[in-house]
C-alpha cells in the first residue's frame, strides 16, 4: 500500500511533534522545515469536504471559516493557496 505524504513525514521525523488538521491528511504536500510546520493544498481541502458531501460553495465557506480562519498556536498548518 503506497503511503501518503503526512505518513511519510511522521515516518521520517519520528520525533517532531507536528499539529495535524484532523480530516486532511491526504491533503498535506509537504512541511516547512524551520518551523516543523505541516502545508495544506487548499484545493484538496476543498475536495475532500466535497467528497464529505459539501457543495463547492459550501466547502470553500467553511475551509475559509472553520479551517483555514482557525490560529492554534505557533505550529498552525500552513495553507497553500493553489485555487487557480
């Protein structure tokens, strides 16, 4: 079974503890290495709330609002915005 990239990332930093948004893990592309922080692709955000069930509309509402809007401390994920 082919691993994602946040099992890839826990696999390889076993001890940095990295703040995940819960429901998005197919969603991280990557980390910022300085800070150990996760990055988020917005547009698979989006999709993963519409395969939830979510119009385009309403995903996009509620990633901006109750996802993205939320600062959780200094290891908030980073999101990338790739909406083009």
């Amino acid at each position: 079974m082919l691993k994602n990239t946040l099992e890839l990332i826990l696999e390889t930093y076993p001890d940095e503890s990295f703040l995940k948004a819960d429901g998005f893990d197919d969603a991280v592309v990557g980390f910022e290495d300085r800070s150990m922080r996760l990055i988020y692709s917005t547009i698979e955000c989006i999709r993963i709330l519409q395969v939830e069930g979510m119009t385009y509309e309403d995903a996009i509402e509620h990633f901006y609002y109750n996802v993205q809007g939320g600062y959780v401390g200094e290891l908030t994920p980073i999101w990338c915005n790739d909406l083009f």
